[in-house]
C-alpha cells in the first residue's frame, strides 16, 4: 500500500524553527519527484518546495527562500522540509506529496503554527 505519513508539526515561536518528516511505504522515492505543499485556512493549497528525482533545482516559493531546505533520503524512503526563521504567516496545514506519472499521491498533514 503507498502511503506517506508526516510529522514534526507544532506550536513554535516566530523565529524559531521545526523539521518535518515525511516517511514513504509503497514506493521508490529515488524514481519520483517529492514536496510540501501547505494550506492556511481560508486559502487554497500552496506549493512550498519540490525537488526532482536527480536532487538538481530544488524549487521553493518565493516566502520561504532561504529559510526553508527541502531533502530526501532515497534509502530510508524519507522526505524532510527543515523551517528555520519561521513567520506567522507559515501557520498551515503541511502536506508531503509524491509526484507520479498522471497524479499526486498526499499523506494527511501536519500541522504547523507560528504564534507569541
């Protein structure tokens, strides 16, 4: 069964940082192109990085560059997104993603909040 399972997610002040983990069952991440998207409530999903198969170009929205690092562990079947400098603004919903040929396949979130 694929399955991806987040975690990692919490209350943090802003400024400080978390490190989300996203382990995979079902497939051979080394073959496929992962990310995070995220979804603040009240606004539509967003993508927050992705990188590709190779681990060339990672690919991060304009609000988290330099704050955020996006890795992957091909042998552990692990994906982590390291958030350092966090804003309120990056209070979401965080989603692992894994991108196959015609679809997504999604874990089920974890919750990130950025708050004094």
């Amino acid at each position: 069964q694929r399955q991806l399972v987040e975690s990692g997610g919490g209350l943090v002040q802003p400024g400080g940082s978390l490190r989300l983990a996203c382990a995979v069952s079902g497939f051979r991440l080394d073959f496929h192109a992962i990310g995070w998207f995220r979804q603040a409530p009240g606004k539509e999903r967003e993508g927050v990085s992705c990188i590709s198969s190779s681990d060339r170009s990672p690919y991060y929205v304009d609000s988290v560059k330099g704050r955020f690092t996006i890795s992957r562990d091909n042998a552990k079947n692990t994906v982590s997104l390291q958030m350092n400098s966090l804003k309120s603004e990056d209070t979401a919903v965080y989603y692992c993603t894994v991108f196959r040929a015609l679809k997504q396949d999604w874990g089920q979130g974890t919750q990130v909040t950025v708050s004094s």
